[in-house]
C-alpha cells in the first residue's frame, strides 16, 4: 500500500513509535485473544531487476491495493494498514465476509483491493479515505472492495510466524472459507514459467508484478525478507510544469507535471516525476527559469492555473486540484512552457495517467512534446479478474504442491 491515510492512529501505534510496550486492543477498548496485539509491522519485499529461481522459491501475482493485515478473535475485527493505522470504517462491506470466511481467531496478512471492469481500481480505493461516513457507505455499496488473502500469521492460540512458509500457506488455504466471494486466497506457484508468465499476463488486470518468497521463510515483521520483480518501462513525456517541494518553495523543484497527447492532439496531464535529490532540485530551478517566463499565454492547462479554477475542479485529475489523501494539501503548480521532453521510466499506466510517480532519466532535447504521445505506451490487454475471483486460471495451485 502507498501513501499514508488520514485516519486516527491506533493507541498502541503511538507506543511503538515512541519505544515504548505496545497498548492492547488497537482501536478497540478489550485486548484480542491472539497471541499478539495489533498493531503489526508488516513484511515487505525488496526490489530485484529478475525473478528468482530454483527449488526453494514460490511466486505469487503482486497486488496493487492496501496493504491489510486482519486480527480476528470472535465477532471483533481490526483492519490494520501498512502504516499501523485503522481501515475498518473505510470498508465496512468487508466486515461480514471476513466475518464468515476466516477462522474464529486468527492474524492473516493480505491486500484490500477494487476490482473494476478494466481490473483493478486504485483511484476507487483512494476514493474511500473519506471523513464523510455516508460518502464511505455509498461507495462500498456502489464499488465494494475484496480482500485478497496471501499469509497466516496466527491461528488460536499459536503464532505461526516463526514457521516455514510452506506451512504457514497450508494453514491459510485450509482455514479460509473458499465460497466467500469477498474474500481470495492469491495464487500460488512453484513454477518460474508461470510467474513469468504472470508478470506479463496480469498486467492488463493492474497487477503490479510478481512476489517471490522462499518455501522455508519465516514472517518477519518490518523486514524485507521476500523480494518483487515489477514492470518498468520509459516514455518520453511533456513538462508542462512543476510544483515546489514542500520544504524548499522558492528554491527547490519537488516534481515535475508531465503530459501527454491524444489522437486529436490534446495535452493530457499524465502524471509526475520526482525523487529528486537535493542538488538536483535547486538545479532544476535555474534550468526551467526561462520556460516560466509567459508560460501562461498559450498554455493549454491556462484555464487551471487560478486557486479559484482549481478548487472547482476537485476530484478530477488535473494540476491544483486538491488531493484526495489530504484535502488540506497544497497541491498547487508553476506553469511551464510546454517545450522540453523528458525521457521517464515508469511501472505501468492506469487508465489516462502513471499508476505511480515516475523517475527521470534524461531530457529529451531532439524530441518535440507534440510527439508525446499515449501511442507510443505498451499496452497489455486486461486479464479477466474474474478468473481470480470466481475460479483460478490453470496451472495456479491453491496450496504448495497442487492441493
């Protein structure tokens, strides 16, 4: 899961941040009969440029949602995400299912994610971190979220995280309940065909790549103890304008506005670039000083460039318009002459615009931003989701070894 969510934090997060013991019961006020309380640093994967092979891997589809640990003990449930933080009121329609389809106490690691009708939906579930709890209640009736099952952590009285992963999936497809519709196992392979052939096959779905752990790993809570192969790719963007870093208005670059051209030759605003050093941010100051002068005058994003235009636009994706994360966030742009290209390498592409934010590679002076354009972006088909969520594609074992 990305970003941080605007919700309360757990009691017990607060403590953990401060070295002290953990509070008892997170959001609620009795502690859970589990072998431990939430919350739960969660396991991570670090990056590899190729997919592990050899008998000791196992590979899973890496899901694009929230990450989403689940703490049960009887009818009380704790949602928890990847930042320590409570998920329950943003997706109240996962509360029954979960309820019906895991064991009566158990800790079970997994994604909150929306399937769509082009896959899966991301902007939907950023939708859902809403402070209006009819706005959150609509959205799940209208748009309800799945839960995708990938680790269990513990099961009645016994903390499973020291155990083999091997075991521990065994336990998991064995304790969750298969005719829940809300709620999956992911699939799971020995096989490094299939992976392969999942990382380029699920991406139409919005997958985000491939999740390689070992047969033997033990869970290691706030480790990188798995590894992810994820797609990458460049495109040659126009810069139509940037925005401060937070820290350095005035003086530092903190990402770049890129677009890109339809077939009829509109500019589209594509996404972002940033990660920039420190050096590189105060650089990009005097290197984009001469687009700024009347950037304006026949800018095609002219008519969003005022406070006024940019609150009317909120909820589309557009430079100013107001974060759907932080509505108190200053998400406001500097025009740019639309006249550089920037080489950038990003993950995949989300319906119009990059999924994630992308990275600079290099300028592009012997290309015109008119060419920029949604053309040139490798396209993959969408994967019938429902393959995952009504029954799963061939070759695909519910359990290691084919059970």
């Amino acid at each position: 899961m990305r970003g941080r969510h605007p919700a309360a934090t757990y009691p017990a997060a607060a403590a953990l941040q401060a070295g002290g013991a953990l509070a008892s019961g997170a959001s609620h006020n009795r502690a859970m009969h589990l072998p431990f309380q939430p919350p739960l640093e969660p396991m991570l994967a670090a990056p590899l440029a190729a997919l592990p092979e050899g008998d000791g891997w196992a590979y899973e589809p890496k899901w694009d949602g929230f990450r989403c640990i689940v703490f049960r003990d009887g009818d009380q449930l704790v949602l928890q995400s990847r930042d320590l933080r409570p998920l329950e009121r943003y997706f109240p329609e996962l509360l029954p299912p979960l309820l019906a389809a895991l064991p009566p106490r158990a800790v079970v690691d997994g994604e909150v994610v929306i399937a769509g009708p082009r896959g899966l939906d991301f902007d939907a579930l950023l939708l859902r971190i809403h402070p209006a709890e009819s706005r959150v209640r609509l959205l799940a009736a209208t748009t309800p979220a799945s839960f995708v099952a990938w680790d269990l952590l513990a099961l009645g009285d016994d903390d499973l995280r020291a155990r083999a992963f091997d075991e521990r999936r065994v336990a998991l497809t064995r304790g969750i309940r298969p005719d829940v519709p809300a709620v999956r196992v992911t699939p799971l392979t020995r096989d490094p065909a299939i992976a392969r052939d999942w990382f380029d096959r699920f991406e139409g779905a919005g997958l985000d790549g491939v999740i390689a752990k070992r047969h033997d790993g033990p869970y290691q809570p706030g480790k990188r103890g798995w590894v992810k192969l994820k797609h990458a790719r460049t495109a040659d963007v126009a810069v139509a304008g940037f925005r401060w870093h937070k820290d350095e208005s005035g003086s530092g670059v903190g990402s770049l506005i890129l677009g890109l051209h339809d077939d009829a030759g509109t500019l589209h605003h594509a996404g972002v670039a940033s990660g920039f050093t420190a050096a590189f941010r105060r650089e990009l100051v005097a290197e984009l000083a001469p687009l700024r002068e009347a950037a304006l005058d026949d800018h095609p994003w002219r008519d969003w460039a005022t406070p006024e235009l940019a609150e009317a636009a909120y909820g589309r994706r557009m430079p100013g318009a107001t974060s759907r994360w932080n509505r108190g966030k200053d998400l406001s742009w500097e025009p740019l002459r639309v006249e550089r290209v920037a080489e950038v390498a990003y993950d995949h592409l989300q319906g119009d615009r990059f999924r994630h934010a992308t990275r600079l590679v290099r300028w592009r002076p012997d290309r015109r931003p008119a060419d920029c354009r949604y053309d040139q972006l490798e396209a993959t088909p969408p994967y019938e989701l429902a393959q995952i969520f009504g029954r799963e594609p061939d070759g695909l074992e519910r359990e290691p070894g084919g059970r």
